[in-house]
C-alpha cells in the first residue's frame, strides 16, 4: 500500500517547511530512512527521511515550495500503483468518521501469502495526521496498544486524528504519523531535556518569589540588570600571540579572543554556580556542568550553537569546535540538538568595533556576556600613563536568579582569569 | 494417519484406557447393551464384561455418586451422563463431593473421576435439553473442565482425563460426535490445559472450543477473503486456562473475539477477557469481543434456534469490529 510523505517537523518549532532539492527522483527506489529531500525549517536545512520502502512514486511538491508541516509531499508505494486517491487531498483531512465511512469504500487489499507479516490489518487508512487536535473532553481516547507504542515512538497522541469509534486512536492511526506527532524535542529542552542531565532544582523561597514578583512587575517578564567591567587584555593578548605563532607552525586552527572569553567564562561559571541556572517559573535549576551558548550570525538572524562542558575543553577543541559549529550555522545545517540545552550565553561584537554593549538574555539561562571590542588606550598603572589593549564586557542578568552581588563576583572572577589568563589552565 | 469419526475416536480412548488399566470402567444410562446413547461405547461391553460396563438407571445423582465413591477408595470410574442437561440432577456429587473431598480430607483422599457426556444444543431439542454448562462447571476450584472439539483432541484429551488423578468434566458436542479427522493411533495423549493454535493468523484471535471452533474457522475463511489474517485458537481446556497461548497470540494480532456457545452473562469467555486485560492490556487495539448464545432459553422454533446460536458470519461481524472496519 502506498505511502504518503509528509512535511514533517524537523525542528521544534517548525510550522512550515520549504522543500529545498529533491534528493530521489520519481521512480527511484528508496529504503526506510534514506534521505529524500531537504528542507529548510525555521532554523536549519534538515534532512527529510523515507518513512517506508518502495519506490519513490510522486513529488507532490517541487522542490523550492513552502508547505505547512503535515502537508503531503510525495507518495512511496510500489511500481505502478494507483495514487489517485491519495494525493487527492493534499493537506491531512481535519477528521476520519471511520463510522460512517462504507466499509467498501476501504482500501482493503487480499492478503498476499508471500508478503511478510504486517503489523495490523491490511485493510487500513493511511494515518490521519490533524495539527494537534484537541479533544472535546480534554481526554484523548487510544487503545492501550495505541498508548503503548506512541510512548515508545514518542508520538504525541493530541496530535493525531483516532479512526476508531469515537476519535479513538488505535494502532494504524500511529503508522506513518513519524515526526508529525514527535513530542517536540525543544520544549522538552526548555523544560527539562532528556539528553541533559546533572542540575539541581532548588524550589523558590518566600524571598526569591517576592523578589521574582515584584522586579518583574517593574521591568517586564525578564527583570535583567547589566553590570559592566573593563578587562585588562594585554596578557591575553601576548598568550594568544604566542599560541597562535606556535598553531602556525604546526598548521594547527588559530585560537581567537572569543574562544578565550569562551573558555574563562565555563571556568568562572564552575565557581559561581549561581550564575549558571535556567529561571524555571516555579523554582530554579542550577546545572552541575557548563554549556556556553555563542551567538553566532547568520543571515536574517541569529542562532546560538552550545559548546557542551567548555570548562574541561581545553583553547585548542573550544576553537576548533565554535568554528565548526559557526560555520554550518551560517548554512544553517545544525541539529536542534546543538543549539539549545545552554546553560549561559556569550555574545561578541568585538570584530564590529563595538566598545560595549548590553545583549538580551536568552531564556530560560540567566546572564548573557556581551563582549565589546579590544581597544587599545591610556591607563593609569600607578602614576604613569600607559597604553593597554583592554576589552569591556557587560554582563545581562535576570534578577529572578542572579542578584547585582553574585553577578558581580563572577565578573570579578572572570575579569582576574583574563587578565592573568594562566588562571586558564591553573 | 487414519481418519475416524470423533465417536470413534472417544470408543478408542475408552477401549484402549480400559484394557491398560483394569480399574477404569464405564458406568451411566443405555451404555452397555443399548451400547450407548450416542454408541460412543460400542462393542465395550462385549469387550470388558458387565462388571466394567455397567447400566444404571434413570437416578443420575444416584450414579454419579456410586462413582464418586468408587473413585475414593482406589478405582477409575468414567460417569457417562446422556446429556449434560441430566447432570443437573447429579450436580451436588460433582461440586459437593468429587470437587472438595481431597481438600476436605486434607488430601488424604483423592477422587480420580471423569464425568462426561454431550452438552450443549443440537438440533430442536427445546430449552431443556440445549444447554451449556461449562462456565458453571469452570466456576468451581477443584474441576477440570475439557471440551475438545476434533477427533484426535477427543481421544488424545479423554486419555489424559481418565489418567488425571483428579475430578474432570469432560463435554462432548452432540453435533460432533459424526464429524471426521485424523487421528493417531495407540498411545495418543494431548495434554489438560493446553490450547491450540487451529489456523496460525496476524491480525485477530479467534478464541474458541468445542463446536465454535468450526465455526471460527469458517469465519477465518470469509475473513481471508477480506484480506484479513485470522488465527484460531482452540482452548481445548476451559480449567485451566492457557493463558501462556491466550496471550501469545493476542500479543501478536493485538485484536480478540472470543466465541462461545453458551449465554452472555458470566460465560466462559468472560473469564478469558479478563485474563487478556490483565495480563497483556498494553497489547490491546480493540475491546475483545465475545461471541455467546443469545441470551435467552434456546427456541424450539427452527428459525429463531438457528438466530440464537453463534454463528460464522456473527463472528465474522465481531472481527471486522475488532479491526475497526466497520
């Protein structure tokens, strides 16, 4: 039986989907899994796999349309099916009154004996996909097997159309709803990813609920403040000189001043765990390890790629790794996995010539680095004047989390590490 | 292999289980000289002799309770009822006595006893004689319930019930004793409690025993049909259940109707519902179904018997059920 090939979301927060290039052509044979097409989400060029066998029958779009997730886009079947009925429709039907619908109207299909065993009957409906249907009662009624596999699938059953009496989902209604369904993978980031680990929830005190409430009734929904330091970068400058002519002849990549931030803020953030926290609403998660966000832009906007423990990488991987993970950010080529999950952010204008600035906190994390330029001028060292290269970096954060003193010690921490940067390897 | 009818199969047992052991022997109404009811113990009396197949009269409490005093202290006594409708008369020897004494005597005596004989409807015999018996029967810790449904099960199964060393119910279908398979011969056992897969099927379990399992199968045919893959199981054994093959094949087709001949309330396919809810819930895409005699005394009126009874196109309509396709 054919099936249809859905836009799927690739991305959580995906709604719509432009079909970049057809990777199969009509009338290419395709195993389950194999890349057909890529699709351009909001945020990234995935790949959008075969959810069956068969032969790739029909591009229902052409490769350059935009289509609403769910949308049909192809149809993979066997050699010389009818496909009429299915692409009739186009986009998923709001509803299947399987009730009401003749039984001989059902595509039922005589069992072949050399065929293997199939799941369910073959007499099936291609999966009813709807934009998160939401039950009348609240309730979503599914078989236990339904409920079962959805679980292990991590189908979100809201999201489906049942056949069954009633709007029951049962088994058939789960095949082919693949991603469609997916529980989105970021909101589960945002609340509590299943691939991090290692953070303790703290509930909220009276205090930290009085001070959450009443600073956010101020300023708006994040109440952020902005604290700012100038660092003294000449000994980093001078360590950077000499790692970098040492890359060169060894033909290694160069590290720059960002990975330095980079790297002094994991470390710094390992001493004030205070700063290294999501608001979650109800009570405050402090991770055991540091992700540092990097903004990074790209065109039409900006995304922020994570370099996972930057404090145990040494200058060398979290140069290596930022550059890698900027450059397919700029091709927007990066899996939801590797842009969300921070758990602080770091952002540079340094290279726009940017003396200092204040960069929006990037929820649920607490405090943002807004890194300016380094400049070289006049300062006091004792009583003479003399010319330093100094860099000023302003620290954005939420108040709910972080209060000016805990903020200002870790500013303070991370100001000594650059301007003694053996600090970086101590 | 030879093919026998499903009497014969039964005289085989009786025969070939007689002469093994000497304290087995046959009693009930017309089942020496008139050799049987239904000629299952035909050629027997001949064979073993008035001591070993012994007529009785009309007095089925009086008999059953011989029998069950025989079974206490050593023999191997094989009660046959004319039908399962007259047990009624015997029932408090079967529950109250063969059914408790080895408990009551703290196991210190046994009562190795098989009452069998047809149940069920056959055809237009009135509501007194068209009944089903064996939930009632199952009901009870301390019996064994078997109703085989083919030739090779009816021998292979009575065998082992004249063998069990505990009371056993043993229901015959009226409307098989003349059907026909293949039965091996001599030393043919098929063990209490085991069920069989009937026809091996991926997208419904037909569960059934006895008479239904004809019937699933034919369903089973008019299903494929429809390109729907059913398997039938036949429990063989109402006590115990096979839960083992019950959740097997429900595992795999995740789809069950159950067929029975018997009345809806408290049936004997009630029991094996709640055994597949709790034991396999998760594997479930559809209520389980059953299949039951209506729920009423069965007419004596050809066409509302026949309205009455299960049949393959009722089972036929439950699987589509099941599969959601109607």
């Amino acid at each position: 039986m054919a099936t249809k090939v859905l836009m799927e979301a690739l991305s959580p927060t995906m709604e719509e989907g432009r079909l970049v290039e057809w990777k199969k052509q009509e009338g290419d044979a395709v195993a389950a899994g194999e890349v057909l097409a890529e699709v351009e989400t909001d945020k990234a060029v995935m790949d959008l796999t075969a959810r069956a066998a068969g032969v790739l029958l029909k591009h229902a779009i052409a490769a350059g349309t935009t289509v609403p997730v769910g949308q049909v886009v192809g149809v993979i079947g066997s050699k010389g099916e009818d496909i009429a009925a299915l692409l009739g429709g186009g986009a998923p039907k709001p509803s299947v009154p399987v009730a009401a619908a003749p039984a001989a109207a059902l595509p039922v299909k005589p069992a072949a004996p050399a065929a293997a065993p199939v799941a369910g009957p073959p007499a099936v409906s291609a999966a009813a996909v709807a934009p998160a249907a939401a039950p009348v009662d609240g309730r979503v009624k599914a078989s236990p097997l339904a409920r079962k596999i959805a679980a292990e699938k991590g189908l979100d059953l809201a999201r489906l159309q049942g056949s069954g009496p009633e709007g029951r989902i049962v088994v058939r209604d789960l095949e082919g709803a693949g991603a469609v369904a997916a529980i989105p993978a970021a909101g589960a980031v945002s609340a509590a990813p299943g691939s991090l680990t290692g953070f303790t929830d703290t509930p909220l005190s009276q205090l930290r609920k009085t001070i959450a409430k009443r600073l956010t009734q101020s300023i708006g929904p994040i109440p952020t403040f902005y604290l700012t330091a100038e660092v003294d970068m000449e000994r980093v400058a001078e360590a950077r000189e000499a790692l970098n002519a040492r890359a060169e002849a060894e033909k290694k990549p160069k590290v720059s001043f960002n990975d330095i931030v980079i790297k002094a803020t994991a470390l710094a953030l390992m001493q004030h765990p205070a700063c290294n926290a999501w608001w979650q609403e109800d009570r405050i998660r402090y991770w055991h390890d540091v992700h540092v966000s990097m903004a990074v832009a790209i065109e039409d906007g900006l995304i922020t790629p994570v370099i996972r423990h930057a404090d145990r990488k040494s200058l060398r991987e979290i140069g290596a790794e930022s550059k890698e993970l900027a450059g397919r950010a700029r091709e927007r080529r990066l899996a939801p996995e590797e842009y969300t999950g921070g758990t602080f952010s770091v952002s540079n204008l340094g290279m726009f010539e940017i003396d200092q600035f204040t960069a929006v906190i990037n929820p649920p994390e607490a405090g943002i680095l807004a890194i300016g330029s380094i400049v070289a001028k006049p300062v006091a060292e004792g009583d003479k004047v003399v010319i330093r290269r100094r860099m000023r970096v302003t620290m954005s954060c939420d108040h709910r989390v972080i209060d000016g003193a805990t903020g200002a010690a870790f500013l303070k921490t991370l100001k000594q590490m650059l301007e003694n940067p053996l600090a970086l390897v101590w | 292999m030879p093919v026998m009818t499903y009497r014969d199969a039964l005289n085989a047992a009786l025969r070939e289980e007689m002469a093994r052991d000497p304290d087995v022997f046959l009693m009930g109404e017309e089942v020496g000289v008139y050799q049987g009811a239904y000629k299952v113990s035909r050629g027997l009396l001949e064979e073993f002799g008035p001591n070993r197949i012994v007529d009785t009269p009309i007095t089925e409490l009086g008999f059953a309770g011989v029998g069950v005093g025989a079974a206490m202290v050593g023999l191997r006594p094989i009660i046959e009822f004319m039908t399962w409708n007259f047990a009624l008369l015997a029932i408090d020897q079967i529950i109250n006595t063969a059914a408790k004494i080895r408990y009551m005597s703290g196991g210190q005596v046994g009562c190795p006893i098989v009452f069998r004989g047809p149940a069920g409807a056959a055809l237009q015999l009135g509501a007194q004689h068209s009944q089903c018996f064996e939930a009632m029967y199952a009901h009870i810790p301390g019996l064994k319930v078997i109703m085989p449904a083919t030739p090779a099960d009816a021998k292979g199964l009575l065998k082992s019930a004249i063998r069990d060393d505990n009371p056993v119910v043993f229901m015959e279908g009226e409307m098989l004793y003349n059907t026909k398979g293949e039965v091996p011969e001599g030393e043919h056992i098929v063990p209490i409690g085991k069920a069989e897969v009937k026809r091996a099927g991926e997208h419904v379990s037909l569960i059934c025993y006895s008479k239904t399992v004809a019937s699933c199968l034919k369903a089973a045919e008019q299903l494929e049909a429809e390109g729907v893959s059913a398997e039938v199981l036949d429990l063989r054994t109402i006590r115990p259940l096979d839960l083992e093959a019950l959740f097997t094949s429900v595992s795999k087709t995740h789809r069950a109707v159950i067929a029975e001949e018997g009345w809806y309330f408290a049936g004997a396919g009630a029991q094996v519902v709640d055994e597949l809810q709790q034991g396999i819930f998760d594997e479930l895409d559809a209520p389980i179904l059953r299949v039951t005699g209506a729920d009423v005394p069965m007419p004596y009126n050809k066409y509302l018997e026949k309205a009455a009874k299960t049949s393959p196109e009722r089972i036929v309509a439950a699987a589509r059920k099941v599969l959601y396709l109607e």
